[in-house]
C-alpha cells in the first residue's frame, strides 16, 4: 500500500501495467476527489470520491485495471492510499 497526496492538479495516480489485476484506493483527505483513465477534464468526467470512501477495480468484475489512473482534488489537497494486486 502508497499514499500519494492529490492537488487540485492532474495526479498520476497509476501507471499503465498489463500485470495488474486488482486496483483499490481510500480518499483519507478531507475534500472530494475525482479518478479517471483519462488525464483530460478530470473533475468534470471523473468519478467522486468523497472523503472516507473507498473505490476499487479488479478484472473479476469486469474492471480495467491495468489502465493508468489520475486524480484530481475538487479543492485544496487530499491524501489517497492506494492498494494494487498483481498476477503472477
């Protein structure tokens, strides 16, 4: 498990790796925060991540996983711990 602190900048969040399978990530900060695969026009097409509220992709259920991940805080700073499995 990571943290990484998010801004109301673009935030790589995870890179693309086709060894992925599993992805999880906690929004631990106080302000929302949006995820997306698409570094383009985060907080508009992302999906909201409030704070206290977990997210999670894993190839079980039919997620991409293996995609590269951004985040974006609605407005100053949040911190998100994020788990990723892998397949051997």
């Amino acid at each position: 498990m990571r943290s990484v602190t998010v801004t109301t900048a673009v935030t790589e969040i995870a890179d693309y790796n086709a060894q992925r399978v599993a992805l999880a990530l906690q929004n631990v900060g106080s302000v929302r925060v949006f995820v997306s695969n698409d570094p383009i026009d985060v907080s508009g097409k992302g999906w909201p991540v409030d704070p206290g509220v977990a997210l999670s992709f894993s190839v079980a259920d039919g997620d991409q996983p293996w995609l590269q991940f951004f985040a974006q805080a609605a407005t100053g700073a949040a911190e998100l711990r994020i788990y990723e499995g892998y397949s051997a």
